[in-house]
C-alpha cells in the first residue's frame, strides 16, 4: 500500500546506516543517537524508554509525519467505567496504542492512521536464552493486543518485536570463558529468537490476518550514546483493515477527532469476481480465479 508509510521503511530512513551491520539478504542495521541512551544499559532499558527514544528520532527526521505515543483511549473519552465505555462506543477501549502515526498535508494531520503494538524482550543469556518480556510473555507477546487495535478501525496495524542483545551478560561470558563460548551463546540465542519471529510472521500471512510484523533486534551503546536496530528480513508488510472502511465506527471517530486528524481520501485496489459476486476485499490474494466458480478476478476500487 503505497499510500501508508511500512513500519520497517521508517525505520530504516530515520535510521543511519551502520557499517557494522551493511545491507544484505540477511538484514539490515541501523544506528540512532538520543542523549536519553547514555544512561541506559541494556539491563535498564525499558518499552516505553525504547518508544520515546524511537520517535524522537521519527519526529526528527519526519518532519511531513505526525506521532503520537501511548494513545490511552479510555482517557480520550474520558469514560466513567466500562459500562459506559460500552454504551458509547461498543468497545471496551482496551490496549493503549504504543505507536500511532501518519502523513501531514501542508501541516493538517491526515489519515490513514497506523497502529503499532511494541513488545520489548529480554532475558537473553545461558540458561535463559528464550527472552520473555517484563510480563513474562514468550515470542507470540502482543499479538492479542495487536489483533484487538484493529477493532479500533485504524487503517493499518503492526506488531513490533524489539529483541536487547545481552551485550553486558555476552562480555561477561567472553571474558571469563574464552570467544568459543561467548559465539556459542550469542549464535543460541539469536536463532532461537527468530525462530519465533519467523513463526508468527508465517501465521499471519498465511492465516490473511492483516497485521503487519516487524522483528529487530536492538543493541545499546551508552558509550556513544546511540543505540543500534538491526531487521532481519522476516518483516511483514500491514494490510488495509477492513474494519477502518466503517466511518460510524465510534472509536475510529473519538480517535480521530481527539487527534484532530483529517480523512483523506485514497484510492485502494480491491479483488471482486463479476460472476459470483464474491467480494475479496482488500487481504493480498494468491491466485487469479474465484476459488468459488472459476471466474476470472476483477480489480476494482474504492475510496
């Protein structure tokens, strides 16, 4: 979707090319600086440090996008209890939105409006080298709250799985048991993390659950003051949400109006067979005829 800015396009713009980490089939790495880092180590970072630090750099560099960070939409309707929250808006205004964002047009706000939910792990290290996050959730972390911000009616939606390399606990074990080691551990510990990213990028695109999905891992340098994000290429693009197309949708509407964000209109190509009168909506397709009778598929569009 041309007309929405992909989570790891932003990513990699925003970002400095690292040297240590060039673009390759494999990934590819970028560096940011923010003087926040300096007193950070990859034991005391947290998720919501790690959001702050990323947009400021987002807002740095993307001067024609808006950002918005921890959008709490209980508070945005100022409901009294989920009883009311129910009644107003038929939705119980759960998670918070970690990362919102989107395009500015001669300084208005603008849809479409992109979600993100960002899970944070850590915990890398011999004995424990599956990293949970500080909820003590496994690699499938912020998936339920991912599929939930798409009841919202944002346009697009993505998980962010942001994995600290234990660089304190890898010099640790460099130091006192030799380098054989040391590459042992940190080898172990990357396959098994994307092993996990892998499996939920493979579960919703072949399960057509439009979510997108981009997995990284992120390397502190409090020395520098700079932190490191490197992207394997298992990232998965966001497809359009069939529930944003509801305009009457209310929290679509309370997000909207409390961000004071224009509708643009945008032309988006959808699948549809003439014969049948299936309508595929706007989910990426894997073939070119109507499953249902073998008709040819048409594009169509819609605004």
């Amino acid at each position: 979707m041309d007309f929405v800015k992909p989570l790891s396009n932003l990513i990699g713009e925003c970002g400095i090319k690292d040297g240590s980490y060039p673009d390759s089939e494999a990934g590819i790495g970028r560096q940011y600086f923010n003087p926040t880092i300096g007193g950070l180590t990859d034991e005391t970072i947290t998720e919501n440090i790690f959001v702050d630090m990323i947009v400021s750099c987002f807002r740095e560099k993307k001067k024609d996008m808006w950002f918005e960070t921890r959008v709490n939409l209980w508070e945005l309707a100022n409901a009294r209890d989920p009883n009311d929250a129910l009644k107003r808006f038929r939705h119980l205004l759960q998670p918070d939105i970690d990362l919102l964002y989107g395009s500015c047009i001669d300084g208005h706000r603008q849809t479409p409006m992109v979600g993100v939910e960002v899970k944070l792990f850590k915990g890398h290290g011999y004995g424990r080298k599956l990293s949970k996050t500080t909820a003590w959730e496994g690699y499938y972390a912020g998936l339920d709250e991912a599929i939930s911000l798409l009841t919202m009616g944002l346009d697009c939606v993505y998980l962010w799985h942001v994995h600290v390399f234990p660089s304190r606990v890898l010099v640790k074990y460099l130091e006192e048991y030799g380098e054989d080691f040391f590459k042992k551990i940190a080898i172990e510990c990357r396959d098994l993390s994307i092993a996990g990213g892998s499996w939920i990028s493979t579960t919703l695109e072949f399960l057509e659950i439009p979510i997108g999905y981009v997995y990284s891992f992120l390397i502190v340098d409090p020395y520098n003051k700079s932190f490191e994000i490197v992207m394997p290429r298992i990232a998965l693009g966001a497809e359009i949400n069939p529930l944003s197309t509801s305009e009457a949708l209310p929290t679509r509407n309370l997000i909207m109006e409390s961000l004071n964000l224009e509708s643009l209109k945008t032309e988006i190509k959808r699948m549809f067979c003439a014969n049948c009168k299936e309508d595929f909506g706007y989910h990426k397709l894997y073939y070119k005829f109507c499953p249902y009778c073998g008709a040819k598929l048409e594009p169509c569009t819609s605004y």
